[in-house]
C-alpha cells in the first residue's frame, strides 16, 4: 500500500532516508548531481521552505519509496518539479507517475498554471547530446531519440512536452532537457486549439 505525506508531517524522521534515496537515486545517470551524502543531505534541508511543496510516498511500515518536490516560481504561476526520484526496486510499478500526480493537484490547489523541469543530459543518453544545438534546434528536439533510456520519455507519458532546451548547460554537448505541463484550468484566451 503506497501512502503519499508532506515531509514536514515527519522531517526528522525522513531527513536521512531521503538523502541516501536521492545519493543512490542519481548515481548512475547523473553522478554529479548529489555526489555525496552530505550533498544530498543539504538537498533534502534547502528543500525545507515555505514556498516549495515536498511529497513522500512511503509503504505500509513506512519505507520511503520515492520523493517529489516542488519549487514556486512566477509568482505561484509556475512550479518546476524538483526532484523526483524513486528507489530502484520501486521504479516501474508507477510510483513516480502517482508522485507527479499527487505534485499536480498540490500546485493546482495553489492556483498554478503550470508545471515544468530540467531533464539533464549529462551521459549522452539523447540524440541532443553532443551535438551543436544552435543550428537547427527545433528540428533537433522533433527528432529527439532516446539512446539509453533517458526519463525524457517518461515524462513525456505524465502529458509534458519538450519546450525547450538549453544547449551546454552541463558542459560541452551536454544540454538540459526542458519539459512543461499544463496543470490549472484553462482561461477562455488558451481555450483554443
């Protein structure tokens, strides 16, 4: 039974089991992202503001599953999710996929219009890596494909889209992937499509 809490409910307690989620969450595909425990742990605590949402989806005795945070950004316009990560013999029984929901109608409730992240290409997992981006980009991310199981796909499947990415964010050939969703209600000027 996945149970989906604020980790403010339960900080002390869920402080070190999400940093070693998000320490061994990364360390394939993104090594440099938290490094070490203590990085990550100092993700999990600059994660502690009031103006950023953080859910956990924990088991029945409550083991930590997967995480997703969100950062405010526009005025509560925007929301960048940030991170989302599972634990490895969670992933692909939909965990992340409740998590971004559950993240959805928390920045919803919010009155935001949008929700939006980076997908790093760090490990030339895309046909965007190692490639000049300045020429021809959109035709570029049209033909985005997927090496070596980049998450792009995944993300894709939530109902985000490509929107843009930024060419060497991450040195050389290493862009970063930017995919964005629709979450509020519509107003009658973006009714039309």
């Amino acid at each position: 039974m996945l149970n989906i809490i604020n980790l403010s409910d339960r900080q002390d307690a869920l402080i070190e089991p999400l940093s070693q989620l998000l320490l061994e969450g990364f360390r394939e595909n993104w090594p440099e992202a938290w490094p070490t425990l203590d990085a990550a742990r100092q993700e999990v605590l600059d994660s502690l503001t009031d103006d950023r949402i953080n859910r956990v989806a924990i088991n029945e005795v409550g083991k930590v599953l997967g995480w997703v945070g969100g950062i405010s950004q526009y005025n509560g316009h925007v929301w960048e999710v940030h991170p989302l990560v599972v634990a490895a013999n969670y992933r692909r029984q939909g965990i992340g996929r409740t998590l971004l929901q559950d993240l959805e109608k928390q920045v919803r409730q919010r009155g935001a219009l949008t929700l939006w992240l980076g997908s790093d290409d760090e490990m030339n997992m895309t046909s965007l890596s190692g490639v000049n981006l300045y020429s021809n980009l959109w035709e570029k991310i049209r033909d985005i494909q997927n090496l070596r199981g980049h998450p792009y796909q995944f993300y894709q499947k939530c109902g985000f889209e490509i929107v843009g990415v930024m060419p060497d964010a991450n040195g050389k050939g290493k862009p970063d992937i930017f995919m964005a969703k629709s979450v509020g209600v519509p107003s009658s000027s973006h009714q039309s499509e």
